[in-house]
C-alpha cells in the first residue's frame, strides 16, 4: 500500500476549508473581471443590423389586447396594434393616433370620433368605423358573436359605460355611454382597447390570441413559445415606416439571467434593471441607462374600521414615522421617490404636492400617538407579500416600515403571503384580520379617474372593490362622483387635487413611494422612449446599427 | 410473468388517478385565485363572479373534478388560463425542452459516472482513485444553480465561447448546431450531481464485485481484462446502476427547475413553477399530471429492466 500518499485527516479538512472558501469567493473574485470585459465581444448574439432583440420579463400570455392583463405581455402590442387615440412622447397629453378629431356632445353621452382615412391592417383589410365597432362590441357584449374568443377582464372596468357604438360613416365612429364618464377618452389609450382587425378575429377566432393582426408599425411573422417572437417591419405604416427592419422579443424571466444575457449580447434592451445591479450597467461601457418617472404609487393601507388606525392620530403618527427617503434611496437604490399622496407626480394635471406633507419625524409620531390617547404600545398585524407585479421589493421594504414603527412603539407582526394568496387577502378586506397591508398601483391611462373609485372610495369597500382598509369620507366620494362628470381637464385636475388634500389630511395610507421605470441598452441601439404609461410607443422611430 | 407485468400496469393507474385527485385538490384548496391574480387591484366583485363562470370555477368542486376527468379520458386537457392555449400544447412543448435537456444530461451523467467509478474502482486506493472520487465528492456538494452561474461567468461572459442562456438564439436560424452550443452549459451544470454520485456508486459496486470468485476465476481461466471487466464485473454491478438509473432520472425530469431558471431553459420545471404562481389550475394540473406519469412509467420500466438483467427475480 503507497501510504506515504495517504491523505491524512488533517490535511483532508484542510482541503476542504480551502476549497470551500475558494468556491464562495470565487464570485466575488469574478465579479470585477465581469464588469472589466469588453462588452459585446466577437460575437454578439444579438448584433445583426436593423433587428432590435428586446428581453421580456416573462413568456407573453396573449397577443390579444383584449385579453391581456399583465404589463409584461402588453410589452409587444404597441408594436402591432394603434389604439384611437395615444399620448403624446413624454406626457399625459392626447395626441391622434388612429382617430384624428374627436368632440363630446354637451351631456357628455355621446364621444364622436372622425377616423384616419387610407389605413389598413397587416392582412390587407381597410381600417374604419366598422373595425372600431367590432373591437369594443366583442370586448364588451357578451352576446357578441365573437365574446366567446375572451374573457376580456379588463374591458368592464376601462370601458363599462359605452351602452353601444355607432358607425356614423365608415369614417365617423360615435360611442353611446350609460352614464357619464370623463376618464373614457383617456381609457382610449389603453392596450385593452388597441384596435383588432375583424376578418383576422373571425378567421381565428381563439387562435387570433396566437396570430394577432393589427394596424401597427411591425407585422407579426412567427411565434416560437418559449424561444421568440418575431415581427417585421410595416412599409406601409401610416405615421412613416419603421426604421428596422425586425423587432424580435425574447422572455427571460429570472432577473439575473436577463442581465446576465444583456451583459453578455443576447438581448440589446431590458426593462426594470433590479436596484441592486443599476451600478453595474451603469459602470457598463457601451451600456445605456434610461429613467423614467412613471404613474406608480406604493403605499400601506391602515384599516380605518378598527383600533388603533380608526383613529386619524395614529394614521398620520405612522405616517411620520416612516422614513420613505431611507426606503427609496438604501433600499430601492433611486428608483423611486417620495410619494405624498395617491396621485403620482408623473400625472402632471392632475398631481399637487400643495398637500400636508409627513416628512420623518419621529418625535412628531409619538406626539400625535400621545394626543390620540390610545393606549402604548399599539400592536397590529401587517401583510407583506413576498413580490407581485409592481410591489417593487416588498419584504425588504415592509421589514424597515416595521423597524421604523416599532421606533415609535407601534408594533407591527409581518404576515407574509404569496402574491396569489395575497390578492385574496387584500381583496377580501382588512376586516379584523389586520391593521396594515402593502399595495401599489399603476395609472396606465394617465388618469386617476381609473383608479380612485376602486380603492379610495367608500361603496367600494372591500370586498366590492379594492379599498381594503374601507376608507369612508362622503366629502371624497362626492368629489370622485363630480369627477367622472366634468370634461375640462384643468376643472378635472383641481377637483382630484382637492382630493389628495383631504385624503393627504386623513391619512388612510401610509404614502411610501412612486417608482421610477427604467430599462438598460446597448449603444446601438436608438430612438427607445420610456414613456411615462410605462408603455412602449412610438415604435417605429427604433434604430439598431 | 405476465401476471406480474398486469398487476404493475393496474397499480400505475391506480396512482394515476390518486395524483389526478390530489393535484385538483391541491390547487384548489390553495389560497388565491386566477381570476383575483389576472385582475389584480383592479378587481371588484362582479367582475371576479363574471370569470369565475368562464371558468367554471363557480361550480362544486367535485363536479369540475368529475368534469375534468372526463376531459382527460377523451385526451383533452383543458387550455390554460393564463396561456389562452391548450394545456396538452403548451405542457408537450416544455416537456420536449425539458427532455432534450434531461437526456443530454444523464448521457453524460451516465456515460462519465460509470466510466469514472470503474477508472476508480479498478485503481483503488491509488491517487487516481482519490482524486477521483475526491472530485466527485465537490461535485455531489455543489449546488447545481451555482455550477451554473460559474459556468456562465466563465464560459459566456469572459471567453465569450457560448451563448450564456435560452434554448436557441434570438436571430439564429434554430438549427442543431445552435441547439448543442445553448445546451453545454445546462447539460454539464445539471450532470454534475447524478455524474458524482453514480460514479461513487459504481466504485463501490465494482470493489464489491472484484473480489469474488468467479472473477478469480475468470482471470485464471485466461480471459482478456476487457471481457473480465465488461461480462463479468460489469454486468453483476448492473441491477445497483439501474436502480440509480431510475431514480436520477425522475430528479432529473423534475429537478431541472434550478438550472431552467439559471439558463432561461424553456422546461417543464419553469412553466409548472409559473403555472402554480398565477393559479392556473389547469396548467398545474396537467403537467403535475405528465410529470407524475413520466416518473411512474420510468420506475415500471426501470423494474422491468430488473427482470431482464437478472434472471432470479423472473422466478421469484
């Protein structure tokens, strides 16, 4: 036996703690070289002249617009379908998209839109009044013909007070409304209501969710589930034809692995860069980082029917001592801001910052707790869900609200759900099961007409909407009710500022922050606009060298 | 025999139709809903109770059970909630990913394991044979996500050598040689684990084997090493390595969510994981299904592979 060769016990742990530690450092010892390499190398994947690769946060689920619900697949439709009317780059503001005029008769019950003349669909059918009828008629009657190729779930909430559309003239459409709605017109814009061509519908019926035909900048070529999709170039697109000639979408779901293949050319643009990594692509030559306030707001619901946050002290005290600037700078590293009320900033006509402010203040906290008599400490239950689609990064954050709490002697007991579980949680109501509970929202029409009298409103108390703390001010939602009524959008903007004071006053939320949307490119890439609706737009002004 | 091979076939049924039942009631007694998932904050009451009935969630639970069942005897398993596609579509397509990705791992698993175990065997107690199955031991200690990202940074980031992720290049024409240089990173991060530990297996089959005497005898009779190795070692090591086999190759089919994630791999693993996320409760229910199904009919096949390697147990 060659024992002189044997291992001897000593020697063999020695081994392993050495080979432990190597492979544990091995990472960190690797991560500057990374950052160091020579981005996009010999062979980028990625890098043939006037095909754009865009990297998706998930496999879509659809490429009807009617039927989508995430804003993950609603990604790809810009690129495909127009909707009647969009915004403009960089703002809230209409601009005409595929409906070129458009006026609201005195009542406010009839919309009466004048249509673009000379477009047609990527399968060669005219674009007119009767493809705008046939689009909203499936979405919302569900007697409709073609209501079987849904469920439209989305199409109730944005659209529920057209009563019928009327073609007028095959280039005059007029909508007939059940009962006044000044947020319509914004509705327009959505990605549910993107305009459908109907013999595509009528030939595929359901199949249309997997061969959409739109009016679109890019026509839609093939769909590789899983792998690709792929569009190509529309020469005839009515607003100037693309600049490239391929648009290819690709899903990569895990976070790491899309920056990963970002960094390593698979993918020339990425959406939602992790706060954790902003540095590296920043650091990256050849990278480009884009930013974009958008309309996001993330806040905690107080339950306003029970002790202790019955009592508006205590909800403005936990106001104060929360530190959201520590939350948005250590935590969320500057993708995000301060938010002061439920109206995001990025709403420019309709946001006011002129609203009582809770900047930290901790003495102030246990001031007003002392004021409110409620008896010291206060303990409550918190629901924190594990992630979700705009919940940013949702334990980390409700963990610090909870240390800031407890500073001031609330004592919060995190209950942590699964975002599907959670939905139900919060949907059902706070009731007497908690006291707290995150939330966020995002306000893709531009419009908070969308989304106050789902969650701010009293008849909306949960579990008839969303308003899961069941706040109740008759003063609000007279206000909400007036500002569905009034069609001036400057009238409209001090009504819903009015709002922000008296909800900023009553303190129903904890108001954390608003996030700011960004995406990371390579140089090659050109003319991508991050578009406050967090939509992808203007799609035919892309470039890739 | 024949006896045996029926009753084995009635009891894959009978488990069949047990996951069929606890899968169902699984996913439904999960708190959550597709419907509150699809619609998020936006949703109200009555618009929950409107895609509850398009569901057919709005019925008893036994009946959309009975219901489902029946589907499924007709071969229709039901489409996706959230994919708008046929379940049977979208779980085959994953299930091919996953499939080529699996058997690209356990033919290196397989192959390497083996032939490292009796390199080692054969050698025992030399440094080879240390260094072998000290290899082996890091390889068994190594989670597989992790080999994964290494092999990323290494192979994609800084050599630039393959492509760091997905099953097929974003412009690439699709073909095999694209498909092989997207799969040498997945196969070898998802073969290190089984490779190692069939590797120290066969090490110790093949020292218990070595000794025997019919292998004495064997080698006095003057037979080549080869034919002493591959007839005699080989074969009476077999029934250790096919129980193995069987059972890695289960871990494999399910346990390549990891590496699915890392690689962006368009598997089973993945669509499941996703599938449960947003309560599509027919997704869930026809992979977990497949995967069941898979997994049994491996095992039967392993147990067969039993009978035929070893004369025996034909007759116990």
């Amino acid at each position: 036996m060659p024992t002189e060769r044997r291992l001897t016990r000593r020697g063999f742990v020695k081994a392993v703690g050495a080979g432990v530690v190597l492979s544990a450092a091995a990472p960190a010892l690797l991560a500057p070289t990374i950052s160091a390499a020579p981005f996009r190398g010999a062979t980028p994947a990625a890098a043939v002249p006037g095909t754009l690769v865009i990297g998706l946060v998930a496999e879509p689920t659809s490429l009807d617009p009617g039927q989508l619900t995430d804003i993950n697949s609603m990604k790809l439709l810009g690129a495909m379908y127009d909707t009647l009317v969009r915004f403009k780059p960089n703002s809230f503001d209409l601009a005409p998209s595929l409906a070129t005029s458009w006026d609201m008769s005195p009542d406010g019950l009839l919309y009466t839109f004048k249509l673009r003349p000379g477009v047609t669909f990527h399968d060669g059918t005219d674009f007119n009044a009767d493809a705008v009828k046939f689009t909203y008629d499936r979405l919302l009657d569900p007697n409709d013909p073609y209501a079987d190729t849904g469920p439209f779930p989305f199409a109730p909430g944005y659209y529920g007070s057209i009563a019928q559309t009327n073609v007028i003239d095959p280039l005059t459409v007029q909508f007939q409304l059940k009962r006044q709605d000044a947020g319509l017109l914004d509705a327009f814009t959505l990605n549910t209501g993107r305009i459908v061509s109907p013999q595509a519908v009528k030939t595929s019926r359901k199949d249309f969710a997997q061969n959409p035909v739109g009016t679109g900048p890019f026509k839609f070529v093939s769909w590789d589930h899983n792998v690709r999709i792929t569009l190509t170039a529309n020469p005839d697109y009515w607003d100037g034809a693309p600049a490239l000639q391929q648009l290819i979408f690709r899903p990569l779901v895990d976070e790491q692995t899309r920056i990963t293949e970002f960094l390593a050319g698979g993918v020339d643009v990425i959406f939602d860069v992790p706060p954790d990594n902003i540095d590296q692509v920043k650091s990256t030559p050849d990278a480009v980082f884009l930013e974009q306030p958008g309309p996001h707001v993330w806040w905690v619901t107080l339950n306003t029917k029970q002790p202790p946050f019955d009592n508006v002290l205590v909800r403005q005290a936990a106001n104060y001592a929360v530190n959201k600037d520590a939350l948005t700078q250590d935590i969320l590293k500057g993708t995000a801001t301060r938010a002061v009320g439920p109206i995001p900033p990025a709403l420019t006509w309709a946001y006011t910052d002129q609203v009582t402010q809770y900047n930290y203040d901790p003495a102030r906290a246990t001031q007003l707790l002392q004021q409110s008599g409620v008896l010291m400490p206060i303990n409550v239950t918190f629901w924190v869900t594990e992630s979700g689609s705009g919940m940013q990064s949702p334990r980390t954050m409700g963990t610090a609200i909870q240390a800031d709490l407890a500073a001031v002697g609330i004592n919060a007991q995190i209950q942590t759900f699964e975002w599907g579980a959670y939905l139900n949680k919060y949907g059902a109501g706070l009731l007497d099961q908690a006291g707290m509970a995150e939330l966020s929202w995002m306000f893709d029409s531009g419009d908070p007409a969308h989304m106050l009298p789902n969650n701010l409103y009293g008849p909306a108390c949960s579990p008839k909407g969303f308003n899961g703390g069941c706040y109740q001010n008759p003063q609000v939602d007279q206000l909400l009710d007036s500002a569905l009524q009034v069609y001036d959008r400057d009238q409209r903007g001090s009504i819903y500022k009015q709002i922000q004071r008296i909800v900023a006053d009553d303190a129903p939320w904890i108001f954390v922050d608003n996030q700011i949307q960004n995406a990371a490119t390579s140089t090659r890439v050109g003319g991508l606009q991050l578009h406050p609706s967090f939509y992808m737009t203007y799609l035919n002004q892309l470039t890739a060298t | 025999m024949q006896r045996y091979l029926l009753q084995r076939l009635a009891l894959v049924v009978v488990v069949l139709l047990s996951v069929s039942l606890l899968v169902f009631v699984v996913t439904r007694l999960t708190p959550g809903d597709p419907a509150r998932v699809m619609l998020g904050p936006r949703a109200t009451d009555e618009q929950l109770a409107q895609l509850h009935v398009i569901y057919g969630l709005d019925q008893p639970i036994h009946v959309q059970y009975v219901s489902w069942l029946g589907h499924i005897l007709r071969g229709d398993l039901g489409e996706s909630i959230q994919l708008h596609r046929p379940v049977l579509t979208e779980v085959a397509e994953r299930f091919r990913a996953t499939l080529v990705l699996a058997f690209a791992a356990m033919l290196v698993a397989f192959s390497t394991g083996i032939g490292v175990g009796l390199a080692a065997a054969l050698r025992a107690n030399t440094l080879l044979d240390r260094l072998l199955m000290s290899v082996a031991l890091l390889g068994i200690s190594l989670p597989p996500f992790w080999v994964g990202l290494i092999l990323i940074i290494a192979f994609s980031l800084i050599l630039r050598w393959l492509p760091a992720t997905g099953m097929l290049s974003a412009t690439g024409d699709g073909g095999p040689p694209d498909l092989l240089a997207h799969l040498v990173l997945p196969t070898i991060s998802l073969a290190v684990v089984p490779l190692a530990v069939i590797a120290r297996l066969t090490r110790a089959n093949v020292l218990e084997v070595v000794n025997q005497l019919y292998v004495r005898t064997a080698r006095a009779k003057g037979l080549p090493p080869l034919v002493v190795v591959l007839g005699h070692i080989m074969r009476n090591t077999l029934i250790g390595t096919v129980t193995i086999l069987g059972l890695e190759a289960g871990w494999l089919l399910a346990g390549t969510v990891y590496i699915e994630t890392v690689f962006a791999w368009p598997g089973l693993g993945s669509m499941l994981v996703n599938a449960i996320l947003q309560r599509d409760y027919p997704l869930v229910q026809g992979g977990v299904l497949l995967v069941a199904g898979v997994y049994v009919l491996i095992n039967l096949a392993t147990d067969i592979l039993y009978l035929y390697l070893d004369p025996r147990l034909r007759y116990a």
